[in-house]
C-alpha cells in the first residue's frame, strides 16, 4: 500500500507542476482540460491513499497532516517521497534481523 502512495506522490506532484506549467504559458492552453481532469483524479487518489497508508502505518495527525498539505504546494512531494523513503528503510532495518 505504501508503494502505490509514493508512485501516486509522485505522479501526482509531477501533474501539479504540468498545470502551473500551462498556467504560466509554458505548455498550450489547448490541454488544459485533460491535464486537470489527470490532476484532479490524482489528487482525490492521493487524499484518499494518504489516508489508507496513515491508518494502516498508525501515523499520528502531526506526520499526516503536512504529507496532505504537501499535495497544495509545487516540489514538496519530493519532500515527501524522501521522508516515505526514509521511513521504509527504518522499517526495513527493523523487520531484518541482525547478526550479532
């Protein structure tokens, strides 16, 4: 579950960046419609994954909440891709068991 998060973080970020992109004249406004319908679809996918993830991970408020607000702002799920990375590792490391 927590991997079909982080590819829709990602496609989800990269298709808010495409709709500022139209907006400050980069790309055609020809586009417009299917790039937000693509966003919109992502972004209601996102909410509804984030908190599947949260519940199923027992994350608290205060980590759900600004991996939600990163959705409202450009470049920030590479923030959140770091963190959901860093996260599977510390839960990777935990699950192996040392040599010791």
């Amino acid at each position: 579950m927590l991997r079909v998060f982080r590819i829709t973080s990602i496609m989800e970020g990269l298709s808010y960046l495409t709709i500022l992109s139209v907006t400050l004249g980069v790309l055609s406004r020809e586009y417009v419609f299917h790039i937000g319908m693509t966003h919109g679809v992502l972004l209601m996918l996102y909410l509804v994954l984030s908190l599947m993830v949260a519940n199923k991970e027992n994350w608290s408020l205060k980590v759900w909440l600004p991996i939600f607000l990163a959705s409202l702002i450009p470049f920030a799920f590479i923030l959140v891709e770091l963190y959901l990375q860093k996260a599977a590792a510390g839960d990777s490391a935990m699950l192996t068991p040392s040599k010791t």
